[in-house]
C-alpha cells in the first residue's frame, strides 16, 4: 500500500483535577501518606487532510462536576477551537467504556463507534455481577453504549490490527477487560496513546499496579506491552499525566494545556523517575 501523509495527533484536556490526589486513590500499593499529582482527563482526536477520526469521548460535565473536577469544556467546544465539527465527526473509537472515555456519545450524532468486543462482553456480560469491577462503570454509559447497538452505530473490533492506514490498535486488556491502545504514524514517529493501560509515566516506568483493574497480571504485562510499543518514553502518551499538558506545545497559540499537538517532541525531557 502507498505511503500516505502522516497523522496529526492532539490530546485535549477536557476535565483537569486540581492539586494533588492520595497515591491509595493511583496506586494499589500507595501508602496512605503518599501523594500523586492530580490527573488531566484528555481524549484525543487524529486529523490527516479531511479525515478525522476522534479517540474517546471524556468526561460528562455531570460526572466532572459531582467528583470535584475542573471542567475546561466539552469534547465538541473544544473541537470547534481547532476547526472541527464534532456533528460531521463519523468514526470514534473508545479505548474502553470507563465513564471518563464514554461521556458525551450524544455530542458525535452522526459518527460510527468503534470498541473492543471484549469491552462490551463485561460492560454486558458476567463481569458486572461483581461490585468491584461494576463500580468502574456507569450505568447511562451501558446502556447509552447498547443504544447505539441496537442503532447500528457501534462496530467491534476484535485483538490487534489496522482501523486506518497509520492507525493501528492492540488490545492490551488490564485495567478493563477491553482496554485498547493505539499507535499513530505522525510526523515525528510513530506515538503510543496508551489511553489508562497507563495513566500515568511513572506507572509504567515503576510497574506500580493502578487501583482499579479488571485483570492484575494483564494490567502489568501491559504496561511493558506499551512501553515496547513506544519504544521511547518521549512517544508514549499516558491517558491522564498532567505532564502531557506540560510538555507538549498547543496546537494553535492560546490553546496551552488545552489542546496538545503531539505530533510534536515534547519541549522538554522527561523527568527522571
Ligand atoms: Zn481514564
């Protein structure tokens, strides 16, 4: 197949949480005097030429505001701020259904879903009779995510494999038994969105297991799944790390710790662990 024009790739922050967070709410072994940065609640969107495929939908305002967050504007106004029109969007994919990556469906009315088969298997299915594994979903989510079913506007997609030319996805399972990450050619290299198989850099650099999973020894295997993926850390992009905001310059002026081009190095080196 030809080679054609890479990807541009922007992570927008729609939900910011500010001041610190206990490492015991990050962590499954934090200890209760430790602390973590707060979290960035990003989705992502690809853009080459007049393709545009956006990846996750974020956070509900509704939810935002209940859990204390800052909301910095919905996936569709923050869109329009770099030109595109979230009601002629016609692919999403979701990286899992946890409500901080399903929110908003109704802000893409004319746009076709994509989600792991084994994501809507435990949204649906045996895994949700267990307390621990249901409290990491909602409930509207499911059943807004079945709508769009029986709407036949929600496709599978089933493992690894290539949704577009420079857009690949893995299904690394974890932290939801269907939690996909995906690589996308860009200017600069291939970037890993590794959505919350790792939310954060010093998760995967430490290997230390996040609070809530589905599958513990996936959840660990994937994150060295998605450091081999990246290959270097400067092409990793972590689901909420706030360093995102920090390091990666804006997509347009004004847009600082908005809307991050990441089709960009990031304008300064990690910090070391
Ligand atoms: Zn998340």
């Amino acid at each position: 197949m030809q080679q054609q024009s890479p990807w541009n790739a922007y992570a927008i922050c729609t939900v910011t949480q500010p001041g610190d967070r206990p490492a015991s709410l990050t962590y499954l072994d934090g200890r209760p005097d430790e602390i973590c940065s707060g979290f960035d609640y990003f989705f992502w969107v690809l853009v080459r030429g007049d393709e545009v495929i956006v990846v996750d939908t974020g956070f509900s305002e509704a939810d935002c505001r209940r859990i204390g967050r800052q909301w910095n504007g919905s996936p569709a106004e923050l869109l329009a701020r770099i030109g595109i029109d979230a009601a002629k969007v016609t692919q999403v994919l979701l990286t899992h259904a946890h409500p901080d990556h399903v929110g908003n469906l109704h802000e893409f009315p004319n746009a076709t879903f994509w989600i792991q088969q084994a994501e809507m298997e435990s949204l649906a299915g045996e895994d949700m009779s267990h307390a621990f594994f249901r409290h990491a979903y909602a409930r509207e989510d499911a059943l807004a995510l079945i709508g769009l079913l029986y709407d036949d506007r929600l496709r599978f997609l089933d493992g690894d494999g290539t949704f577009a030319e420079g857009v690949d996805y893995a299904l690394v399972g974890g932290h939801a038994r269907g939690q996909m990450v995906l690589r996308v050619a860009t200017r600069r290299g291939p970037v890993l969105l590794a959505s919350d198989a790792v939310h954060l850099y010093e998760e995967a650099r430490s290997e230390r297991p996040f609070f809530v999973f589905q599958n513990m020894e996936e959840m660990l295997a994937g994150y060295r799944t998605c450091r081999r993926l990246a290959g270097e850390e400067r092409f990793l992009i972590p689901g909420h790390d706030k360093l995102v905001s920090r390091l990666y310059p804006p997509a347009r002026p004004g847009l600082e710790g908005l809307i991050m081009d990441l089709a960009e190095d990031p304008a300064e080196p990690q910090p070391a662990s």
